[in-house]
C-alpha cells in the first residue's frame, strides 16, 4: 500500500504539484521509520540527497531510514555512512560538513509514527479542497485538481475514491 510519503515522491514528475506540496507540508518525525534519511526533508528544507548529491551518489544505504542511521550512529557514537568505494579529499569535506549538519539538528526519536503534517489546512490533514481552493486562487498550477486525481499512477478505484473524497 502507499504511503504519504510515496505520495510526495510521485509529485516528482509535476513540479507545480511538488513545490506546493514542499510549501505546504512538513514532515513530524516520530519513530523514524517511514522517513527516508537521504530523500526525506527532514533536516534543513532541502533532502540530503539534494544538498550533497555527489554523497547520495555515492551511497550504499540510499533506502535507509532515519532510525536506521541513528541507531547505527547510537552502536558505534559516530555517523556511519557508508558508500560504495573510498572517498577523494574532497568527498571526505563534504562529508565533514555533512556530519556537522547532522549534528546540529539529531532528532529525538518516540514511539509514535512518523506522519505528514499538512499546513494548508487547519486540522493538519491533507485535504482534496485545498488543491481547489489553489486553482481557485492562483493560474500558476499548470494542472487542474482533477487532473491530479484522474490523470495519475494510482490505480483506477484510488483514482475514484479521490474523485468522491473531492
């Protein structure tokens, strides 16, 4: 089954659609578990693998979770990436500055789940009336909020279930 946070990957292909989902969503870390350390924003507003793309490159763990790279860092008291061949000098700065990024910004980690928090509604929820009230309110989305629900991967019964919820 999907997660929000496929969601929000599936965005990718419609710019438009993925800086209004970026602006408009914030990413409430709980246990770590569905948020993806290197493609998830939820250090900074940029994913790690857009800020040191040569480093997500070269990583071995680029489905690694956020609690799976704490726990890792817990065992050993250090980060341990780990990529698939030695690094250059340079490689080896920018995983220097990496590091201090991560250290700044280490999350506390709960037993709650992760989930998606939206702010373009009061309740926190995603809701289908936002996109609407986008389209209403602004020419900039070059797609319509039907379009979003019809003109998708999600499989036809996901697709009709939006349609209702709309």
């Amino acid at each position: 089954s999907r997660t929000w946070l496929d969601i929000l990957h599936a965005a990718d292909c419609n710019h438009s659609l993925k800086g209004f989902y970026a602006a408009n969503s914030k990413v409430i870390i709980g246990n770590g578990n569905r948020v993806k350390f290197w493609k998830d924003v939820w250090v900074g507003t940029r994913a790690i693998s857009e800020v040191y793309p040569r480093l997500y490159n070269l990583s071995i763990d680029k489905l690694s979770s956020l609690k799976d790279c704490i726990e890792r860092k817990r065992n050993s008291n250090r980060w341990n990436l780990r990529f698939r061949r030695p690094l250059f000098a340079w490689e080896e700065e920018e995983v220097q500055s990496l590091y201090i990024l991560l250290n700044a910004a280490i999350p506390m980690l709960s037993n709650h789940e992760d989930w998606l928090k939206w702010k373009a509604s009061s309740s926190g929820q995603f809701l289908v009336s936002t996109l609407h009230k986008r389209s209403d309110s602004t020419t900039s989305m070059d797609t319509h909020p039907l379009d979003l629900i019809w003109k998708n991967i999600s499989p036809p019964k996901v697709q009709f279930l939006g349609w209702l919820v709309g």
